[in-house]
C-alpha cells in the first residue's frame, strides 16, 4: 500500500488507501495538520501499518447522544424492565447531557475523567456508586462500539471511576427482631403484611419474592419453600418474572414455627376471600391485596415504616432484613455456603464479599446469639402456643438448610 504526502498551504498532509467500496473503487482518505515533511511522512507509515493490520476504523460521523439513544433502545430488550429504568435515567438524565454533543470518535479518556468530577461536584452531586454505575454503562456501550467497528478502542479502559466503599446495610440484633415481631403481630390494620416481616427474618427472602410467593410454592410435608419468581410493577400493572439467576431459583427451608404462622395467615386470608365474595381475584398469593390481586410494593413499604415507629426500633430498610437475617446465621456458625443458597447468591464469594464483616466473629460461635432459639422459643406468645417448641424443632431451620429433598428445585 502507498501513499502521497504533500503541503497544503503552511500544513503538510497524506492520502493513503484505507481499502475498496462495494464497487471495488478504491476508498482513499486525507489527514492533514502536520508541522513538517517528516511529522507526516512518520504518521503516514503508521496509519498505513494501521490499515494493514486491520486496526484502521473509519471515524463515524455519529454524535454520543445519537448513538447511546440507539444502544438504550437495543439494550431494553436485554434487561429486566427495572433494570433498564436505571439504565434509562443515567443516559437521559447525565450521560447524554454531559457527553452527548461529542462525536463517537471523537470520545476521549479525559472527556470521561472530567465528566465524572463534574458528576460528583454538581449542585445536585451524584453519589461515588451512581458515577460508577455510569461508567460500567458507558464502558459497557463503548464495547459494543468496538465489536461493530464504530471505534477502534474502548477509551473508558483508561478512566478511573471513583472509589466506592462497600455497601453494608443496617441490621437488627435477634432481640430487636423479635420485640419488632412481637409489637406488630398484634396490629390487626398490619396482618396482612405482617408475615412477610416474617418471612423476611426467618427466610433472607427479596421483597420481590416474598410478593411473589404463591401458596402452591408451600410445600406442607417437607417444610420448604420454593422460590420461582419475583413481582415488580410496570405502568401500574404487576408483572411477575423468574429469578434474574438459576441460584436465584430456588428451595429455602422454613422452621416449624413459620409454617405454623403460615397456616395462620392462610386461614385468615380465607375467611378474608369468603367475605368479599365472587368479586375476589385470587391470584393464590401468599400476600395480597385484600381483592387479592398482587400487593404494592410501596403500599407494603408503607406497612412497613409504620411498623417500625410503633414498634419503636432502629429504622433500617425493608432489605436490611435479608442482611439480619445473613448476619444472624453467620454469627450462630452456620457455613456461609448454606447462607448463600438460602439467600440466592449466584456465588458463594458474593456473600463473603458482603459479610466479610461478620465473618471474624465466627472464631467466638458460643458467644453469639442464637437467632432460631431466642426466637423460636416467643414464638408461641404471639401464635398462639400453649407450650415452647423443643430444642431440636427450634435449630429445624439451620439442619434443614444443609439438605433440600431430591424433589426441590436447584438454588
């Protein structure tokens, strides 16, 4: 391959063959700007090496703006739809507003490294994991640029977001646990939601999955529950959708005193449905609205806050409840890979990660406390026992969690 140098005015500039159109004419593109004869004739040898090798990208034309609208519009078919809402507010709200006017090739590490301090020095700043969010979302854009030959490298490989420190969520000790259990049980305006407080204690459970389970998910005779979906809303209207991973799907033990408050809040959930008569949609939802379509989650994040001031205990989020009831089990000594199938974790290094934390208190077991003891024990003050359950029912969930019968689905 050859080329032409030649002076334009007080420039010096090249024309190389950069290779053929569907016509087999031969494609040939100009680069101008040079100081000297040499600066041009060095960058000539280089970008013909660059064709040669089949580096050499044509620069696109495109705008950031133009082409993350169209990547965001492939990308919606990808994701789940909250999962896209996030993605959605990022490139809408910042990324196309700070970068947008910028040619596609024209992007540059620095362009990205100062977006990001402006991110977090704005009047309204994002948070050090909303910028690092951005960047996983631009670098992910810019690799799918790569592969379609729109630039020759992914300039967000050379950016350094901003340090994030671990995210640990607030949790309650198995005393504030059960006094919360114990004040709210006996709020008649809460029952419906009150066994998904429950759950989410006992279990580990998502929000999304405790308002997914159905009752056919109980399995009566084995004592576990079967985790085979999650419920958002979009535009209103429920929307149930499988786990987001195979671990996500699966089998979570239940002690004996969950299944019994289960039975309790099915008996009562049937009185409910007899009293409303045929106008009743079951939807065989563990918890429901009281027509028994699916619950809102901000309708039951509702119960939730007020639960928490009337039972006057530390404010934490209704998630937090899976980061008790994780805690609780690693301080009782229960292996973290069993925390980790209970939970979902598609890794076990996941749930490390998270509780490496709690983890250096496991070397003084005997001196923790012991969730499904204190626990198990209240439980008939508030379900109506007459007698404490045995030692061995009260450990029932921490053996039950290391096997799952042969019938469950895989975690």
């Amino acid at each position: 391959m050859r080329g032409h140098v030649r002076k334009r005015g007080n420039k010096w500039c090249f024309v190389i063959d950069v290779g053929k159109d569907e016509n087999g004419k031969r494609i040939r593109k100009w680069f101008s700007g040079f100081e000297t004869k040499k600066e041009a004739e060095r960058a000539m040898a280089a970008k013909i090496n660059e064709v040669e090798s089949g580096g050499y990208i044509d620069p696109t034309k495109e705008t950031i703006e133009q082409y993350f609208k169209r990547w965001l519009s492939d990308k919606q078919a990808q994701i789940r739809h909250g999962t896209y809402r996030k993605y959605a507010w990022l490139v809408n709200r910042h990324i196309i507003p700070g970068l947008g006017n910028l040619g596609l090739s024209d992007l540059k590490p620095f362009h990205l490294q100062s977006f990001y301090t402006k991110l977090s020095k704005a009047e309204n700043p994002l948070s050090n994991r909303s910028i690092l969010h951005a960047h996983l979302i631009i670098h992910e854009a810019l690799d799918r640029a790569v592969k379609w030959g729109l630039v020759a490298r992914n300039v967000s490989d050379a950016v350094d977001p901003p340090r994030v420190e671990p995210k640990r969520g607030q949790v309650w000790t198995a005393e504030q646990a059960l006094h919360f259990l114990n004040v709210t049980k006996r709020e008649p305006l809460e029952q419906r939601y009150w066994i998904g407080f429950l759950l989410a204690i006992m279990t580990g459970m998502r929000k999304g999955e405790i308002l997914a389970l159905k009752w056919e998910d109980i399995d009566w005779e084995t004592g576990f529950a079967r985790i085979n979906r999650t419920l958002t809303f979009v535009s209103g209207e429920p929307l149930f959708q499988e786990p987001k991973t195979d671990r996500g799907r699966r089998s979570i033990a239940l002690s004996p005193e969950t299944m019994d408050a289960l039975k309790h809040h099915k008996t009562r959930q049937a009185r409910e449905r007899l009293q409303y008569g045929p106008a009743y949609r079951d939807h065989d939802l563990v918890i429901a609205r009281e027509d028994g379509r699916p619950m809102f989650p901000r309708t039951f994040d509702g119960a939730w806050y007020r639960s928490i001031e009337r039972a006057q205990v530390p404010k934490i989020r209704f998630h937090d409840l899976r980061h008790t009831h994780a805690s609780l089990l690693l301080q009782q000594g229960v292996h973290p890979k069993v925390v980790s199938e209970r939970l979902g974790h598609s890794t076990i290094n996941i749930t490390l990660d998270i509780y490496s934390h709690v983890l250096p208190s496991l070397q003084n077991v005997n001196s923790g406390l012991k969730l499904l003891k204190i626990i198990g024990r209240k439980f008939p003050s508030f379900i109506g026992y007459t007698s404490a359950p045995s030692e061995s029912s009260v450990y029932r969930l921490r053996l039950c969690a290391r096997t799952r019968p042969s019938s469950s689905p895989e975690s």
